[in-house]
C-alpha cells in the first residue's frame, strides 16, 4: 500500500482506538494488532504527531508504583475521525467507479 | 538483554540525535516493557522482538514531521552549513565504506574461486602422485570455504547497509562534536 496512505490510515486507527476509553502505548499495540500488524516502534512517531497536532490529550497516572502515560481523544480528534469518515464515502465512490 | 541494559543502550544512541527528545523515548520503552512484562511477557523476548536500536532511531528519524522540525528548527545558519557537511561527509564515508567493503569482500570470494581453479588446472594439466593429489584435493575444500566466506560476506553487506550508514553518520557527527568542543575551549 502507498505509503503515505498507510500512514494517515495508521494515525486514524490509533484515534480510533482511543475514541471510547482513554489508552496507554502497549494497550493501543496490542488493540491495533488485532486487525493489523503494529510495532512499538512504527506507534511512537504516530503519537507523538497526533500529539503535536493536538488531536490527543496526554495525563500521567500512577499504576504499579510507576508512570504511565495515557492518550485521550479530543475534541478535534473526533472531529478528525468523523471527517475521516465522510473522506471514505468518497474514497469508496471514486473506488466504484475505478473498479466498474 | 534486560530492560536496564535495553534503555542504557537506547539513550547512548539516541545521545548523537540532538533533536530527538531522548528521555521521552526513554520513558515509552520503559513503560511499553514494564506494561509488556505485566502482562505476563517474557522481558527479554519482548525486548528481541522490538527490533536492534538501530532501527528503532531509524524509525523515529524516517518520520517526516521529524525531519521537518529539524530543519525548522535549525535557524542558526552555522549549523545549517554544518549539519550539511555532516551529511555529505556521512555519505561519501558511507558509500565509501561501502565501496571498500565489497571489494574487499568480493576478493575474499575470488581468491577462493581462484584456489579451486588452481587446482583443477594442476589436476588436469599435470601429471600427480597420490600424495599430491590429496594436497589439491586440500586446496580446493579449502578454495570453496573461502568462496563461501566470500560470498557469505557479500550477501551480508547489503542486508546491514542500514546499520553502516547509521553507525557512519553516528561516527561523523561524533568526530565533528569533538571538533565543536576543542574550539570551543
């Protein structure tokens, strides 16, 4: 798959794993990797964008006697995914007509 | 490996990456592996299965938005110049090395290919005793080995050329930070 097209549909499936509960880096792997195959490696420069465009909220808690970050979806992330969702209409028309 | 020496290792590396924000990397590892090992993961497979370091960096720099915050980022124009020397110094090292490398390489292969020859020709061009017979027989195991070394090599340097050419810019960068500080003084 063209790169670039992955990597937009990657920073959406990891807004969408956060979109009903508020998760943590190994969570959001071991959720995406039901459907495709992630590594922690390929996750960190995903948050760390949707971090930096402001589509996530970050907090700290405590778990273990340890440090655990936790990613929350904002309001401009649900956004982005609704968005998302109106683009696939269209992809999904344009990929009608591409496969007649 | 355990997580210490993991994390020990990843922040030396990520050290020569001025831009990159080590100690928050850090942390995500650490709590990936803390997390990983709750949930009942073997710590040191998982750490395997994370892949070598230099593919983690290799990972983090090939983001896009990275490279982009680097050269914005990167207002001074001194260390535009620099860090563009850096660069092409890093690839002519690099492609050099990698020059050198295979024909050094592809050497190995040919002397080993040379030997087998060698003897074939003795074995058919002159007349040998048993006991030389044997010797060439020697010879040409021992040419295949080589060959195979060779080869082996060959085959090898194109499977690592990522880790040379970090290991490269690694080293560049070094060498020119060095520099930086005894003109400092």
């Amino acid at each position: 798959m063209d790169i670039q097209l992955k990597k937009g549909l990657l920073d959406l499936m990891v807004l969408a794993s956060i979109k009903y509960e508020d998760s943590y880096g190994y969570k959001i792997v071991q959720d995406i990797s039901q459907i495709l195959d992630i590594s922690e490696s390929t996750l960190y420069p995903i948050l760390k964008r949707l971090e930096k465009q402001k589509l996530v909220n970050t907090y700290n808690t405590t778990y273990n006697s340890r440090i655990r970050k936790y990613y929350q979806i904002n309001k401009n992330g649900l956004e982005k995914l609704k968005q998302s969702i109106d683009d696939f209409d269209e992809i999904n028309r344009m990929y009608m007509y591409i496969k007649r | 490996m355990n997580r210490k020496t993991f994390l020990n290792e990843l922040r030396k590396e990520l050290k020569f990456y001025k831009k990159i924000n080590t100690e928050e990397i850090i942390y995500y590892y650490d709590e990936m592996i803390q997390d990983a090992v709750d949930e009942g993961q073997d710590e040191s497979l998982f750490i395997k299965n994370l892949g070598s370091i230099d593919s983690i960096i290799a990972n983090i720099i090939k983001d896009e938005d990275f490279i982009k915050d680097v050269k914005t980022s990167n207002k001074n124009s001194l260390t535009n110049i620099i860090g563009g020397t850096v660069k092409v110094i890093s690839w002519i090292g690099y492609y050099f090395s990698l020059f050198v490398l295979t024909i050094v390489y592809a050497s190995i292969f040919l002397s080993g290919l040379g030997l087998i020859f060698q003897a074939g020709v003795y074995f058919i061009v002159d007349e040998v005793t048993t006991m030389d017979q044997w010797v060439l027989i020697g010879m040409i195991l021992m040419g295949i080995g080589i060959a195979m070394i060779g080869y082996a090599l060959l085959a090898n340097i194109y499977k690592t050329n990522n880790s040379i050419r970090l290991f490269i810019i690694r080293k560049t960068k070094q060498i020119y930070r060095k520099k930086g500080e005894r003109n400092n003084e």
